[in-house]
C-alpha cells in the first residue's frame, strides 16, 4: 500500500512536484532512524523477556519508553521548526511540506514503541495489521486531500494522520500487557544498546537516501522526479524482502540469548531474499519501459536506463541490511566500521560525481556490490560460530 501511494503521486502531482515528495520522504527516512532504533531495540530486549515470560517487565519497558519519548518527540519538533527554513532552501522546495511532516515526527517517534514490543512478542499478525492499516488510510486519506487540490501538502497530510491513527489502535493488541502487573525492569541495558543501533540504521538508511537529497540539490526539478521514480520502483526489491528481516531478528535474539544455534537462521533469511530479489531484477532489466509505465505513467520514461541498476543495487543493500541486523541480534557491533567507510565513500562519489544521473546509479551498484561483499565476508565466514 506504501507503493500504491507513492505510484498515485507520482501520476497526480507530475515529475517536478513528485520530487518535492521524494526529497521530503529521503529526508524523513534520515529523520526517523530514532524511530527504527527504538523498534528494533525493543525487539530484542522484549524478545529476551518472552522467553522468560517476565510479562510484567514488558510492561515497564512499555510505559516508561512511552512516556520519555513522548517528552523526546516534542523537544525534536520544536527543533524541526526551526530547522525547517534552511530544509526548504538547500532542497528548493517550499516550506509548508517541510512544516507539515513536523506533525508526523511526533508519532514517528512513539509508533515504534508499540510495534517493537508486538514484534518482540513475536505477535507477527498484529504487527502486519497495524502496518497494513497504516499503509491503506494513506493511500485512502492522501488519494482524497490530493484530489481535492492539496498537491504535495496533501500528501504529506496523509502521512501524518496515517501515523497518528495506527498509533492510537496499537493500545487494542497491547491490552493483554497492560493487564499484567508491573515489575521493575533496568532501563539502563535499554538505552546503552540504543547508541549502536542508531548508528547502524543511520548508515544503513544514509545508503537510500542522500542519494536522493544530493539529486535534488544538483539537478533540476523534473530530473529529480524522474530518479526519485525510479529509485522507489527499485526499492521495492528490498521493501518485498524486509518482513524477512524483521522476522529473523527475533528469533535470532531469542536463540542467542539460549545458547542455541542461529547463523543458519541468517543463511536462509538471505537465500530468501535471493529468490525474491534476483528475479526482480531480471524483470526490471527485461522489461524496464513497461515498469515504469505501469507505475508512474509515460512522463518518467527517460529514466528508464537506471531502473535495473537501482533494482541491483537495492538487491546488494538487501543483503547488507540483513548481515547487519543479524550482527545486531547477537550483540556483535565491529560491522559498524565497514557501514561508516562506505556511507563516506558513497556520499563523496556523489558529490564530486554527478555529471549525469546514470553516473550516480552506477556508482550506487558498485559500492552495494562491494559493500554486501565486505559485510558478507566479515559475518558468515567467521569460525567457531554457529
């Protein structure tokens, strides 16, 4: 639904205006690493309390995140705000959008914590609901707002009450864990793993991203469009492969924490992705013309030459972010290093090389080849690991 969102602003608002979109969503993925953090943290210490079955400790952690995040958010959007002019500048794009997505940072901030604890009580399908929930009030809400003559404000409207809704019905499924009694539970452990995480997901978003605000403030409006089309239709080798991921990380802490095997865990989730990924990418190469076509309509065609190669690149970054969650699950953080090298390598190539838009695609495949490698080499060959 995520997708059918963005292919219906890509046809209602035209190249140019979809740029504006692209750059606020590359900026927002930047923005909302936190959130990510807080998830995927809360995963894993929920993950170890199930096991246990301490109910009572998930509880604590529940509440208590709730409560300091919700001071945190609201200290970060007085921040946004004022942060918000310079945005507009250096991406050339007016400041209302940029405005409009302070309100959705509020709840950016406090949905992950709901979902984190459904996702580390291993509740898979209350987890799929509440997303799926959120992805169909946003097409429904911003098909509606733009329709009505909102444009790109519209769409970032829809975004923000997408969010703010599925937050407020996460408190149905958690219910069962707020019945139980509290026990007192050490959030120090909590946030000393936050530092790690956030770094990961920062570098591993940094990857999808500055690509795309670098594009904006190089090319011009429609060419910014245009790559920003295809980016997304690229992505979404790696957005049909991350339930995966999501799934893995769990059951990968769960059974690290017993002492029980889980690399083959990781070996499987990425012959998984493979077998979703790589046929992908073969179609995308085949059939590039009628892909984006189909997605975003014939005024994005000349971009066409730089869709199978996004697709490639996304199917190496797949493979990364999973070696990286994994080491994440097992407490293992010397992956870090190579994260930062290439999210430095990639961000100056960009830089100093942007002589054409095929040159930056280009240059994205070869450090995810690169990148997937080192990260693969450095995780499963290790000895004396199970």
């Amino acid at each position: 639904m995520g997708f059918v969102f963005h292919f219906f602003m890509g046809r209602a608002l035209g190249p140019s205006s979809y740029g504006v979109l692209g750059a606020l969503m590359s900026l927002l993925f930047l923005l909302v690493v936190p959130t990510v953090t807080i998830q995927t943290t809360l995963t894993k210490f929920v993950s170890e309390l199930n096991a246990e079955k301490q109910y009572g400790k998930v509880k604590h952690l529940l509440t208590s995140m709730l409560k300091t995040f919700s001071i945190i958010s609201l200290i970060g959007l007085i921040i946004y705000i004022f942060l918000s002019k310079p945005i507009a500048s250096f991406l050339h794009i007016p400041v209302a959008p940029v405005l409009i997505f302070g309100g959705f940072l509020v709840f950016a901030l406090l949905l992950p914590i709901s979902r984190g604890v459904m996702q580390g009580l291993q509740w898979f399908k209350n987890l799929g609901i509440n997303m799926a929930f959120e992805g169909i009030s946003k097409v429904v809400i911003g098909i509606f707002l733009v329709m009505i003559g909102l444009g790109v404000n519209g769409a970032a409207y829809a975004i923000f009450i997408a969010f703010m809704i599925s937050f407020f019905i996460t408190y149905f499924p958690l219910k069962k864990i707020l019945e139980h009694k509290t026990e007192k539970y050490s959030l120090n452990q909590v946030y000393a793993y936050l530092l790690p995480v956030t770094l990961t997901l920062l570098l591993l978003t940094s990857f999808y991203s500055i690509d795309i605000l670098l594009v904006k403030h190089f090319f011009d409006p429609v060419s910014a469009g245009h790559y920003a089309a295809v980016s997304l239709i690229g992505k979404t080798v790696f957005f049909a492969t991350i339930a995966i991921t999501q799934v893995m990380f769990p059951k990968v802490s769960e059974l690290f924490n017993q002492k029980k095997p889980h690399k083959k865990l990781l070996t499987k989730s990425l012959f998984l992705i493979s077998l979703i990924g790589i046929p992908m990418c073969i179609v995308y190469f085949i059939f590039p013309d009628v892909a984006v076509k189909m997605f975003f309509g014939s005024e994005y065609l000349d971009a066409t030459n730089l869709l199978w190669r996004f697709a490639v690149f996304m199917l190496m970054f797949s493979f990364t972010y999973t070696i990286a969650m994994y080491n994440l699950s097992i407490n293992r953080l010397k992956f870090l290093f190579v994260l930062l090298l290439f999210s430095i390598i990639e961000a100056l190539a960009i830089w100093f090389y942007h002589t054409s838009l095929l040159q930056i695609v280009t240059i994205l495949m070869g450090i995810g080849f690169v990148m997937s490698t080192a990260m693969f080499l450095t995780t499963l060959l290790r000895k004396n690991e199970y």
